[in-house]
C-alpha cells in the first residue's frame, strides 16, 4: 500500500506535469514566463498533484471504515453524477426535433442491452468440478465432499482496458505538449489523427492491446501450478486428471480458454462506442461509453455482494 501511495504521487505528478503544458499550450495561461510564470506552473502542478493523493486517501478511508472498493466508489460517484447531463441532452433532442424521438429511444434499448450484456458477462463463471477424498482423523471422519473452483470470465475486470488506454493516449498527449493538435496537414498532424478516437486504426490496436493486457493480468492473478498442489496438499482432485501436472495443465488449458472470451468481450465492449459512433455520426454526442458501463456494473455489483456477506 505504501508503494501504491509513492507510485501514486510519482505519476500525479508527471501527468499534473504534462496537464500544465496542456493548459499552456491551449493559451489559458496569462502568466507564462517569469517568476510570476513559474510560480503559476508550481500551484497548477502542486494542486493536480495534492487533489490526486486526496483522492487516494479518501479511497483508503472508504476501505477502512466502509464496506471496501474506495476508489471505485470514488470513480462510480463520478460516472453517476453526469447521468443528468445525458438526460437534460435527450430532452433538448426531443424539444428540437419530435422525429429525433426514435434516435433516443435506440440509444436507451441500446444502453439497457450493453448493461444486461456487462452483467451477464462479469456474472459469468467456469466452474471446475473438485472432489475431496474421505480420510479418518482419530474417530472421526474428514473430507468426501464435492465442490468446485470458480473460474470468473471477466476475471481482471475493467484493468486491461485501463492499461490499453492509458498506452493509446500516450501519443496524442506527447505531441500535445508540442502543440500538435492534428488540424495541420504535417506528418506528424496525420499520425495524431491516426490516433484520435475516431480512426478505425485506433478501434483495431485497442481491441489487441486489451486482449495482450488481458492474458498479462490473468497470468499474474492466477497460477495453476499452485493451484493444483493446494488441490494435491488437501487430498482434492479433478474428476478424471491425476494430481500433479495432469491436474495443473487441465486448469491452465481451461484458463486460457477462459480468458480469451473474457478478452474478447472487454474488446467489444471497449470499441462498440468508437464503431457506433463511426457507422451513427448523431450518436457522439451521447457518452455510452463501453468502460463506464464496464465499472458503473462492476462496482454496484461488488457493492451488493459485500453488503450482503455484512448482512450474513
């Protein structure tokens, strides 16, 4: 957690850094050279940087004394407050026009489908059979029940997106700080708008990279190996696999199986905003956002679960 804290801080302030430059190069700045300059950079970046580790504390103390996910909390309070807008916009589309009555109706069978579809998925689980042998302690007798070993299909959650676009956005902020904002006709005005949102080429690289990261999370979170001589160590065994590494290559074929139709339904959950804006122009102005969904889902269903083991 400690280290959390200090990584935290380092990248609050590079990125509280690179938002400076931003705002400068926008020509929101009036004081940009001089002592009065620098001391205008030093309370921009000290303030990015101090709201950051507010933040994170606030998120620490959530999961201190409330019932965990503080910053997801955090992050879901921020996604819910700006329903509204989204309401207020559909009802200025329908007073503009009363023919536009049909396009928001699609957009809201269109978010309600998105919605089922993320819980289905983050619901969704593979569940290997385990069985447990019957061994006899003193008089009593131990063991001989049947179970199983939850395998979730969107196991690394909403991260792999995260990740992805985090790495996505990395050229567009660089140029930026030269003030390269892809409106010219350079070579380098072109390769910003290669990676703006609305470029097919950006929809491919972000569906791969979530898949890469996917793989990359799953494998750090779950080791099969370890899995199995717990199963070993505990006299459990998989129904029809031998213990050991017949029992270990089982579980790491199933996972990868797994996570690739986790990976792949992050993917289009990540792109089907960026392709729906593509094929509908009218939709852009409306953030059904894949990602927002993915974490507004994610958190309440988190929520419940840890509200419901509090009640038990």
């Amino acid at each position: 957690q400690q280290i959390n804290r200090y990584a935290g801080a380092v990248v609050a302030l590079i990125m509280s850094i690179g938002y400076y430059f931003v705002i400068r190069n926008m020509g929101a700045l009036k004081y940009v050279s001089g002592a009065v300059g620098v001391f205008a950079a030093v309370v921009i970046i000290a303030t990015f940087v101090a709201g950051a580790q507010l933040i994170t504390w606030a998120g620490e103390q959530i999961d201190d004394k409330g019932i965990g996910n503080g910053i997801s909390m955090i992050l879901f309070a921020g996604i819910v407050s700006g329903l509204p807008n989204a309401v207020t916009y559909f009802v200025s589309l329908c007073k503009e026009n009363l023919a536009n009555i049909g396009f928001v109706l699609l957009a809201i069978v269109i978010f309600i489908a998105m919605v089922w579809f993320v819980i289905m998925m983050t619901n969704a689980e593979r569940r290997i059979p385990v069985q447990y042998a019957k061994r006899v302690v003193g008089r009593k007798m131990y063991g001989g029940q049947s179970t199983h070993i939850p395998i979730k299909v969107a196991m690394s959650g909403v991260m792999p997106i995260i990740f992805a676009m985090s790495l996505m956005s990395l050229p567009q902020t660089i140029l930026f700080f030269f003030g390269i904002n892809g409106t010219g006709d350079t070579f380098w005005d072109g390769f910003v708008r290669l990676f703006s949102q609305s470029s097919p080429l950006y929809a491919v690289i972000y569906f791969l990279l979530i898949i890469a990261f996917n793989y990359f999370y799953v494998s750090i979170q779950y080791n099969p190996v370890e899995i199995a001589n717990n199963l070993k160590k505990n006299n459990g065994a998989i129904p029809g696999y031998r213990p050991g590494k017949p029992t270990s290559d089982f579980i790491y074929n199933s996972l990868n199986k797994i996570t690739l139709i986790g990976a792949i339904f992050l993917g289009i959950v990540a792109i089907f905003p960026i392709i729906l804006a593509l094929c509908v122009p009218s939709l852009q102005g409306i953030s059904i956002g894949g990602t927002t969904i993915l974490i507004v889902v994610g958190v309440a269903l988190e929520t419940v679960r840890s509200l419901e083991s509090q009640i038990m």
